[in-house]
C-alpha cells in the first residue's frame, strides 16, 4: 500500500558509516538549529528515488568526540529537513562471545552510562517547546523499522542479531576489563557512545528511529583476545561497512513502500502527550 506518510529518511553516519556515495544526486546544505549548528551539513539526495538526508555523527572528518556532538542539533536538522524515520549506524563492542566482530546488531534496548549530555529538546532553550517532557523508554526503537532491517539483513546472507542491548559509555575512553565485566553482568551485549542521547531525541521528536550496531571486537573481557583499539576498530570497519551500506540500499526502498501513517500518528501523540506545560 502506499504510504500517507511522505518517507524522507534521515541517515546519521557513525564511525566508518557515512559514505555520502550511497546517495545519488547529493547537495549539501549547512543549516542552523535553536541549539547550534548540527554535526557537519546535511548531504541530500536519493536512494532508489526516496528522498534521504545524511549527516556524518562526528563530521565528516571525525573530529567532534561522542561527549561533543551536539545531538540536539543533530535531531532537530533532520526532523527539520522533514524526515520521518532516522536510520543510524553505528561501530560498537561485544559483550557477548556470539557476537562476533563484523556481525550486525540490531539494537532493541539501551543502558545508559553517559553523565555530561543534553537527553531532551524541552529544556528552555526554545520558544515554542516550553514544558518538561517525560517521554516514555520501554520501547526505545521503532519497532517496525527494526523489522524490515532485520528481515534484509537475512535477505542479504548478513550475519545479523535481531535483537540487543546497546550500553552508551560517556567516552571518548574505552572501558576498564572491570567495568567491561560488570556490564556483561548487567545484560548488555554490546558497547558504544553515542547511542544516548540520540535513540531519545528522536523518540521526543516523534521519528521512526533504527540502528545498525557492528561489532568491530571484544572489548577487553574476552581472555587471549586483544583488548579494542583504534587501529582495529577502523581496519574491522573498513573491511565490514558495505555491509551496513547494503541494507541501507536494500531496505530504503522497502520502508518508503509502507503505510506509516498509524505508526507516524502513535509516535507524535507519544511525543506531545509526554510533555507536561507549566501552569
């Protein structure tokens, strides 16, 4: 059935994860947002004829660090661009022996870990968000967008997981063999830094959000295995992120297809009825 909903998708790059090649006929635009200036610009354009928008989560020459990015900006430039859905990437740790480096995760829940950042666009600083939002996390991602990635990823032959709990660390460090045992204890499956607060924004600012997790290691828990490092993390993302790129290209098209109306109404009645107004 043909969608109601207008399909424009949002595409946040994480590291290794924001080649502007996927999109076809690419402009660029910097924009401003009531909270500054997003990541880099916004890299518009097409894939398979559905409008996309993408924007480099570090910019494009990764230099802003996961406590630095400014993901309220971020999120307000692409709901502003008038995406419906986002779809993140983004390079993780694994917390589990099954998950194995250059596997796909795709993330159902989170844990959060981080203390220096921004969690809501209703903070004062805007005009026409007053109130306090209190927005429901039981769910934290779109569920039906995590389906049809999860049914590519199986279509494609990835390795994938179709379910996960993502921990968000503070960074820019990587964890102490302490902490990285105590979360496996805790149930995480896999590690990042970014996932908090982005995967909140959206859900605030009523978005169809999903996220392609890789596994680039072990992290440090796993005996006879090297503890994670820079080098590599980037060598394992280099080798892996057409995979991320091909369910991108594979599942644009399908998510465009779909009625999203219902789901669209659900997520903006969530969003407003979450916000309570000063009296």
């Amino acid at each position: 059935m043909a969608s109601e909903v207008h399909v424009k998708i949002g595409i946040i790059g994480g590291s290794g994860l924001d080649d502007p090649d996927i999109l076809e006929g690419r402009t660029e635009r910097y924009v401003d947002t009531p909270y500054g200036k997003p990541s880099d610009a916004l890299i518009l354009g097409k894939i398979k004829n559905v409008e996309c928008v993408l924007l480099a989560r570090h910019g494009r020459q990764h230099t802003i660090m996961p406590s630095n990015i400014n993901y309220q900006a971020n999120i307000w430039a692409l709901k502003d661009a008038g995406c419906t859905h986002v779809l993140a990437t983004t390079a993780c740790g694994s917390m589990r022996e099954e998950i194995q480096p250059g596997d796909i995760v795709i993330i159902d829940q989170f844990i959060d870990r981080t203390t220096k950042r921004a969690q809501t666009l209703y903070d004062g600083q805007v005009e026409n968000h007053p109130g306090v939002c209190h927005i429901p996390m039981a769910e934290p991602f779109c569920n039906r967008t995590r389906d049809v990635l999860v049914e590519v990823a199986r279509s494609l032959g990835i390795k994938y997981h179709e379910r996960g709990t993502m921990l968000t660390i503070e960074g820019p460090r990587f964890s102490s063999r302490a902490e990285t045992l105590m979360f496996r204890q805790w149930g995480a499956d896999v590690i990042n830094m970014t996932t908090v607060p982005e995967v909140v924004l959206a859900k605030e600012a009523g978005l169809c959000y999903a996220s392609i997790a890789m596994a680039t290691d072990y992290d440090c828990w796993k005996e006879h295995e090297e503890a994670v490092c820079v080098d590599n993390v980037m060598k394992m993302m280099k080798e892996n992120a057409n995979k991320a790129s091909s369910i991108l290209l594979t599942a644009i098209p399908l998510i465009s297809q779909m009625d999203w109306a219902e789901t669209k109404k659900a997520a903006q009645l969530m969003a407003q009825s979450s916000v309570m107004l000063p009296k």
